[in-house]
C-alpha cells in the first residue's frame, strides 16, 4: 500500500525533463557554493578583526610598560609610629591563624544571616587590574557589594591562576581551566574591557583605553572613570633589566598569551626538528631551550618541560631526545632564593640529574653567577666569548612596574620619593594599604595591593599568597564601614564578636579601631619534576618528594576561584595520566 501510494511521486520525478533536471542541480550546486563562500568570508571577516583588535591590545599594552627598573639596595629602618599604631601593629603567629579563624567563622555565618546592613551612602569604587589581589577582594566582598557601586577594569576579563602557567605551556593543564571570569567572581560588580593609562588623584579620575570593533575596523577609544575609592591591583610588567633583545626574542611568562605562545613554539621546535630535510646542526639548535632566572617561574617550567620530554616526547619523538638540550641561566649564586637551603640543594639536584627509563632525559645545564648580557635572534651572549645557543628563550626574571603606576608615583609627594630604596618603583602604603604621599583632603581615596605597592616599614615579597590576603583585609575593611579617612581607621558601634575580636577601641570612646593588615606566610611550595616537589610551610616544616607533590597539587586545587576550575583541573590531571597531554597545535 505504501508502495503503491509513494509510485505516482516517483514517476512525476522520473519524468522531469532532464535539461530541468541539469538546471536544478546547477541552482542547488551554486547556492551551496555561496552559502560556503559567504561563511567563510565571516569567518575570514570575524578572524581578521580578532587580530586587527590583538595587534591594538599590544599596542596598548607596549605603551604602557614603564622602562626596565634595575632596583638599588633595600635598607631602610623603622621610623616612628603613633603608640597606638605600634600597641596594634602586629599579633604573634599563632594569634594570627586564631584572628583569621574566627573572621572565617564570622563570614560564614553572616552568609546565611538576614540582619539588614548598615545603611550609609553609596561609594563608587574603582579596580583596577583583575589578578589575585582584585579576585580575592571580589569574593570576600561578596553580596556587600551591593552597598556600593563597584567596577572593575582590567585589559583581561578574567582572572588568571598564575601558579600553574608553567603546566598550562607544555599541556599539563588546559588554559581555560586555569581562568575564571570576572563577572563570575561576584555578579553583584560591573566591569569595563580596558586599559589604566593614567590616574588623576586630585580630580579622582581614571584615564581609561579600550579597543573597540565596529564592522571590519577596529580602535582605540578613550574615556574617563570617576571614583570616590580607588584601589590599585594592576600588577608588574617583566623586567628585563635593560638587557638588549629580550623583548624582542624572549618569551615571557606572566600572561596566558604566554603560555599559549610557548605551548605553540615547543611543538613547532620538535616538528621542525623532524623534517626529513632537517640535519643533525638543525635539530641540535631547534631543541635548544634557554630558561633566564632560577626562580620558582624557570624552576618549575624547566621539570614541567622534562616532564613533557620524558612522558610525551619519549613516545612521538624519541629519535629526537639526544639533540634535546636544556640550560637554565641565573645571576645570582642560587637557585629558589626564597627556599631553604637544603631545600635549595634538592632541587639543583633534580634539576641537574638524568632521568633513567626507556629513554633517557638529559639534565639541566644550571648555570649559576652567570649574567645574560645581550640576547639576539640565534644565541643567548653570556660574555665576550661566551654564547649558548637557543631555539626558545624564556625569560622569567624579575618583574617592574607599569607606566600607570611611575606615573602615579611622580605625582605623589616627598613621602614616596623616600621610600623607593626599599620599594623599588612600587607604590609605598601604609598598614592600611592607603597610597602614602596624598593631599590629606584625599586620604582613604588610594589604596593598592599586590605587586604594584609595597609597605616601606614592612616591605612583603610580591607573590600571589601576599596579594590575596591584602584582597580579604581591603574587602573586610570596606564592609565593615571604617572611616579610612582618618589617620586610623576607625568605626562607631560594637564589635562583631568573631570577626573583631582582637580589635582595640579608642580611649575614652567607644570608637572600634581597625587591625592593620598583617601577613600571614602560610609557606611555599615548588613543583621540581618527575611527580615531586618541595614543602617550606611554617615552623620550620620542610618535606620533599611524592608527600609534597600531594600537599602542592592539593592546595592549588583549593585555592581556585571555583568549583567548575577544581573540577577542570582534576580532569586535566587525570587524564593526562590515562591519555597523555594533547599536543594538537591549533
């Protein structure tokens, strides 16, 4: 029946003529073609904006690098203090974990309270930058940041886990799962895609640059932000110590551009390496890779790059392993600085031993007291007949400020002037992180945190741990409602319980005086290599080995942003560990 009922169709079909039928396949044969040709000229329209809006990003970004800063000797000494700044400067250690418990308690439980807030006047605050300092401020700031009108502006709409960026460039990790989105950090702030070039403290403005596509163009637009707060968290730029060639012919790594450009230029290194017109010279050059600066940055991607070679490059490429040559250059006499010495001994070890398996994996060429003097397009120049050869540089030494904050620091008064022997082209704040040197008509307006500001009494490296607790001190500080305009900050009220328990109040006053913020060094950890890793917690507890590498995989699982990057990350992980790192070069 079916049959009988579909028979008529057919035989219409049959009976087309075919010249209609040739015309037919033609239409639909050139509609086809111009649905094809218009989709990829989108895609090529839609692939040349995206670069015309890099190419104008980096130039946003190459204005605003301030010149190189080589830092002169810190030394500084203590100054004098208010009594009551000194009486309140500073808790023990163990005080200090008890404070911090008890305002980790105190938020927990005002996050599931009703109580109505303080009702004053809204601020508009101002972010700039979107790094551990802001993210952190972000979310401890969490639904008190509808009190205020908040924004924050950064050239990257993403906050970015910088530990693991030396996994992210050979694989180890994929890059989103290292980036959580600023709006995602509290959904209760506005943000703006731009660039800080300037900041006008006595109009309280902010000199802003954005790139804008319209169509098949792309520019640069200007524009200006007001604030009643600002809070700088902008960061540092790489310094290269006016050392010639680095910026033209190193990479960087700081961005997650640079981490997808060195992920890129490893594979390119061992595809070029493997052509068949390749000699033994070529190759030996293509796999020459030069790390500059044995910090925890060059330390930790010269094992995750051993790791690439003993786990990837042993199963694709093993005919190349023995023209695979790896040197890790560094000025000082040392590697790890920061670490303990035997701590320090462990890791040049591993750094400078064979790995033995299937195949072998060379050891790191560690050059130590060894100053980079120039750098050109084929070799690394150590001396005047001195040169190491290279195929890929990756400078990781040091870091300077940005324009925005140079700026920033010629404006400011006689008090900054005085403190760059120990703040080195860092902006100087107080222990409330107010900027020093401001019209005292504009004190509590300029605070900073992170790598672009130091305290000159109490200089703190720039690391990640540093800046993030001066995130959760400045978001404390903010919803509390302390008047940061006075000399110390100070509330009306009564002490919250928990969160304010080691809080002094004013003589004769029952004014709530505001803790200074107090750094507490919770340890350092370093991936070294081959599923290992060094331990520096406090105490002086130190462990190395398979212990710790479970102890520093564990707490930059907890210290992400999210719950979607834990999951991310542990994906990563496993399966690398079942399926190896992808090594697609898109």
């Amino acid at each position: 029946k079916n049959n009988n009922l579909a028979s008529p169709h057919r035989k219409k079909r049959r009976e087309m003529p075919k010249k209609n039928r040739i015309a037919l396949a033609l239409a639909i044969s050139l509609i086809e073609g111009l649905q094809i040709a218009g989709s990829n000229h989108y895609r090529g329209l839609v692939r040349r904006n995206v670069q015309q809006e890099e190419v104008l990003r980096e130039e946003i970004s190459k204005r605003n690098e301030a010149p190189s800063v080589v830092a002169p000797e810190a030394s500084y000494d203590d100054g004098e203090d208010t009594q009551i700044e000194r009486d309140i400067r500073m808790l023990n250690p163990f005080l200090l974990v008890v404070e911090r418990s008890l305002q980790g308690v105190s938020d927990l439980v005002t996050s599931f309270s009703n109580e109505e807030r303080r009702s004053r006047e809204k601020r508009r605050i101002i972010i700039l930058g979107s790094g551990w300092g802001s993210a952190s401020l972000l979310k401890s700031l969490g639904s008190s940041a509808r009190d205020d009108e908040i924004t924050v502006i950064s050239p990257r709409n993403f906050f970015l886990f910088t530990p693991m960026l030396c996994g992210a460039a050979v694989g180890t990790v994929e890059y989103r799962s290292i980036t959580e989105p600023v709006r995602s950090l509290n959904r209760n702030v506005n943000y703006f895609e731009a660039t800080a070039t300037h900041i006008d403290i006595q109009r309280q403005k902010v000199m802003c640059e954005a790139v804008v596509c319209e169509g098949q163009s792309c520019a640069i637009s200007d524009f200006q932000v007001d604030y009643d707060i600002l809070v700088t968290a902008v960061g540092a730029t790489t310094n290269t110590f006016g050392v010639p060639g680095v910026r033209e012919y190193c990479i960087f790594l700081k961005q997650l551009q640079d981490a997808v450009s060195l992920r890129q230029t490893v594979g390119n290194c061992f595809e070029r390496a493997n052509l068949p017109t390749a000699t033994d010279e070529d190759r030996t050059t293509a796999l020459s890779f030069v790390i500059v600066g044995a910090g925890p940055t060059g330390v930790e991607f010269c094992s995750e790059l051993r790791d690439f070679l003993q786990e990837e490059a042993s199963r694709f490429y093993p005919h190349l392993l023995p023209y695979v040559k790896i040197h890790l250059l560094e000025a000082t006499t040392t590697v790890l600085g920061a670490f303990d010495q035997s701590l320090r001994d462990v890791a040049l070890d591993a750094l400078q031993s064979p790995r033995v398996g299937e195949f072998e994996i060379a050891p790191v060429d560690v050059r130590l007291g060894t100053a980079v003097k120039e750098i050109n397009a084929t070799h690394v120049i150590l001396g005047p007949q001195e040169a190491v050869p290279y195929a890929t540089c990756v400078w990781a030494a040091g870091i300077a400020p940005l324009r925005v904050v140079a700026d920033a620091l010629n404006e400011l008064g006689p008090q900054q002037t005085e403190a760059q022997s120990v703040t080195r082209g860092r902006l100087a704040v107080d222990p409330y992180l107010r900027v020093l040197g401001l019209p005292s008509n504009k004190l509590g307006t300029f605070f900073a945190m992170g790598d672009c500001c130091a305290d000159a009494q109490a200089p703190l490296p720039a690391t990640a741990q540093v800046a993030a607790q001066q995130g959760e001190f400045l978001a404390r500080l903010f919803a509390t409602g302390y008047d940061t305009t006075q000399d110390i900050p100070t509330r009306s009220g009564t002490k919250e319980p928990l969160a304010e328990a080691f809080c002094q109040t004013m003589d004769n006053t029952n004014l709530i005086i505001a803790r200074p913020f107090q750094f507490l060094d919770l340890g350092a950890l370093t991936y070294i290599g081959d599923s290992k890793a060094l331990a520096q917690l406090p105490a002086g507890i130190k462990g190395q080995g398979g212990v710790a590498f479970a102890l520093w995989r564990s707490v930059y699982i907890a210290k992400q942003m999210s719950l979607r990057n834990r999951l991310l990350i542990f994906g990563d992980w496993v399966r690398g560990r079942f399926f190896g790192r992808d090594l697609t070069r898109l």
